[in-house]
C-alpha cells in the first residue's frame, strides 16, 4: 500500500529502556488507517523494510493483527512469500481476528497480505454464523421428522458432522467453502433418515390386522372378533354371555 493512500499513519518507537546510541533490540510500533474498496481483492502491506547497501537491521521479529467488526470481514485473506511467517485467523460472531507473526525475519525477506474486504451479508462474520446455524437447525429438524418412525441410529453417529462445521466456522474458512460442508452435512442426514429403516415396534403395529369390536348388548364389555369365521358363537369377556356373529 502506497502510504500517500493512508487516511493516518503513525509511528511509536520504544527503546526498551536503553538510552544510549548502541546496538540493541528495539519496538517498532505502526499504526496505519485506510478507506478500501469493498469486494475487491486487494493487497493490504508489503515487506516494508528496505535493503540498504550497509544493514540497518540483521534480523527483525514481526507482528500484525488484523480486526473486523461483525458485519464486515476480510475474506480470503492469507499472506504470500516467505514460508517462515505464521498465519492464523478465527471466526466468531463479532468479527474476524488474523493474527501474523514471525521471528528472525531477515530484511531481505519478501512477502505480502491480500484479502477482499467485504460488508456483504454472506461473509459477514454474524450474518453468516446465523445463517449456518439456521441450516443446521433446518437440517436437524428435517432429519428428525423424516425419521420420527424410524431408527435413528446412524443419524446420531452423523450428527458428528456438527462440529466439523462449527469448526470451519470458527477458523474462518470463506464462507464458500463453510456453505458447501454444511450443505453436503445436511445432504447426508437427509440421506440417511430416508434410508433409514422403522423401529420394530412400528412395523409390528402397521402390519397387525386390525380385528372389529362388539359391545355385549348385556355388560356392554367391548369383546375383539378374531376370526371371519361366520356364524361365529363368542363368549363375552365381561359377563360370559355367549354373543352370536352372523354377518
């Protein structure tokens, strides 16, 4: 980034307490302020130490911390060129945290930061952790209905999916990529609960003949007929008056 783009740039120095001119460690401390366009790929820094004919600097540790708010998000960010350099970045619903480091560095190394900044609601860090979280309810209460006769034995074992995509979720993975895992997790519980076969009990109650009931004209005892068998003589339950069946 050019520095006449900066809105403000600032510079801290902390000497570590030595006041004298003498080779030793120091902080260096920039603060910088930019106006980015959004949804465009962009590169936020570069390697910004300069090689001077006779060293400055033999070696230098660096660390950058990038913060967004819950509606923005820097996506697809990552950091090209020197393999040394640590980079992370985590995913809540407040916003997105990139964290890079690295020690030794020689100022000879060269690298740079690139990402799309974007208020967007589907890469917006809350707006997208709703959104997945919507689906898995969705995805939940749709396997479960699906499946309210029959066994939900492997669809238990599949609800392990849940952590994989919270995980994605939470390691800031773009929210393509977080999409398609929730969407093939939902897939294969839907799958599943179609496949799935019925409880035992349930198929024992569907495939039972459903017999008729008389009332005993005397006890009124409701008394199953059994049989098709007709005429057919049947002792009522309640008072032992045989009942006769004709039709």
């Amino acid at each position: 980034t050019n520095t006449q783009d900066l809105e403000r740039i600032s510079f801290d120095v902390d000497l570590q307490g030595q006041k004298k001119v003498t080779p030793h460690p120091l902080t260096l401390s920039i603060s910088t302020l930019e106006i980015v366009e959004s949804n465009t790929k962009i590169v936020l820094l570069r390697n910004f130490v300069i090689v001077q004919p006779t060293p400055i600097w033999s070696s230098y540790d660096m660390s950058i911390s990038v913060e967004t708010g819950m509606m923005s998000s820097l996506t697809g960010a990552s950091i090209k060129g020197e393999d040394s350099i640590e980079f992370s970045k985590s995913r809540t619903p407040f916003g997105e945290s990139i964290d890079i480091s690295a020690e030794g560095l020689k100022p000879s190394a060269t690298f740079y930061l690139e990402g799309m900044p974007s208020g967007d609601y589907l890469n917006a860090p809350l707006s997208l952790c709703a959104i997945t979280i919507l689906l898995i309810a969705g995805g939940i209460f749709l396997s479960l209905r699906i499946t309210r006769n029959k066994r939900r034995g492997a669809l238990w074992i599949e609800m392990a999916l849940i952590p994989a995509i919270i995980l994605a979720l939470f390691l800031g993975y773009p929210p393509y990529t977080v999409g398609v895992i929730t969407g093939i997790s939902i897939s294969i519980w839907v799958i599943t609960s179609v496949a799935s076969p019925k409880r035992k009990g349930i198929a024992a109650a569907v495939n039972q003949p459903i017999y008729p009931i008389i009332e005993c004209p005397a006890c009124s005892t409701p008394n199953p007929i059994m049989t098709d068998e007709r005429p057919f003589r049947l002792p009522c339950n309640g008072c032992g008056r045989v009942l006769k069946i004709v039709d």
